[in-house]
C-alpha cells in the first residue's frame, strides 16, 4: 500500500484510498492542454502555482532535452526538504515561508517523522503583524495550528495516483517517506505541472 496516513501519534495505511482499477485505467480523458497562453492568463490573475509552471516552460525552452517518463515520486519530487519543529513560532515560520515562497512545510520530530504539515493559508489567516492581536501571535507555536492529520506517499509511488489523491482530497502537498518513516521528500500540485510540462507529452489517464 503506497499511500499511509498520519494523525497524532497513530500511522494508518489508508483503506479509503486504492490504487485504480484496471477498469478506470483503461479510460482516457480528453483534459484541456495546459497551454503557455492559459498559464500566463492564470499566472497573471495571481495563481502561483501558473508562475511556478510558467517557469518551468521557460526553463524547458531555454535547455531543451530528450523528454523522459516520469513514473514515480522520487523522479519529482522536492528531496531537499525543509521542515520545522512543532516548537517553531508562527513569527519565525512566517518570515520562513515569505523568504522561501514556500505553500506548504513539514513539521517533523528530531528524528524525522511527520507530525503535521502547517500551509501558508493557515499562517496568514491569523492576524497581521500590525493587528493589535499580533502581541498573542508572538507567543503562538507550530504546534498549534498545523494540520495534524497527513496524508503520505512512498517514493515508489506512481505520479498518476498523488495527483488524484491530492485532487480528491483536496490537499496541496503529499509528503514522501520511505520505509522506516523519515520524510525523504514532498511533492505539491506545482512539482506535478512541473512534471506535466517537462515530461510532456504526458497521457492523463484515470
């Protein structure tokens, strides 16, 4: 089973969510092109997620190359991984995911185990530096409002069934572990139009 489920202290591999069947394999979907035009429309309305596959189409025209087929999680995924501890401030992770322009961080124990992910739709839903209410912020952990409850892949996992779980799920980000626990990686919906762009042409099966 690929995928497994973290909440709290308890890992769980996921019944919920299988790996397709041979039936629903077989049936092609006519998805519309994600065109350079469509992702500079997108792009230019703010969605950050056009810019970052904007610039990876660029970066592809600049250095064209041999395109090949991307299967698996670690052929895509982010393996440099920056996480926190779930003692971080809110303060400090904030000034880390404006520097980074990161969507999406890991909070892990020493070791390295998942416990939670914290977004960066959590962190500035909270009220700005400037609200009178900043004061209480200061004082504010990681701990207290990451999402306790992670979805994870292996890094064998297939492209196909992240992207649909992250879909169906409706989550941004999959952490990858491998075989004892440790994060080794995480891929987002960015890494898989990365992926869509530079590895085209890429059949859209489900």
């Amino acid at each position: 089973m690929p995928f497994w489920h973290y909440h709290a202290d308890t890992m769980t591999d996921d019944d919920s969510i299988q790996p397709l069947d041979p039936i629903r394999r077989n049936v092609y979907v006519g998805a519309k092109v994600a065109t350079p035009k469509r992702l500079l429309r997108q792009a230019k309305s703010g969605d950050f997620e056009a810019s970052e596959a904007i610039s990876a189409y660029k970066e592809q025209v600049k250095h064209p190359s041999k395109p090949k087929l991307a299967v698996r999680a670690e052929q895509i995924m982010s393996a440099s991984v920056v996480s926190i501890d779930p003692d971080t401030s809110l303060n400090d992770v904030r000034k880390l995911v404006r520097s980074r322009r990161f969507r999406h961080v890991p909070v892990v124990t020493s070791e390295g185990f998942i416990l939670g992910v914290v977004s960066d739709r959590d962190l500035f839903a909270l009220p700005n530096d400037g609200d009178d209410t900043s004061e209480t912020i200061e004082l504010r952990l990681v701990a207290d409002i990451m999402s306790k409850s992670v979805l994870t892949a292996t890094p064998d996992t297939n492209i196909r069934e992240i992207a649909r779980v992250l879909f169906e799920e409706r989550i941004g980000c999959m952490p990858i572990v491998d075989e004892e626990g440790l994060v080794v990686g995480i891929i987002t919906r960015s890494d898989i139009l990365r992926a869509l762009i530079k590895h085209a042409p890429l059949d859209l099966w489900i």
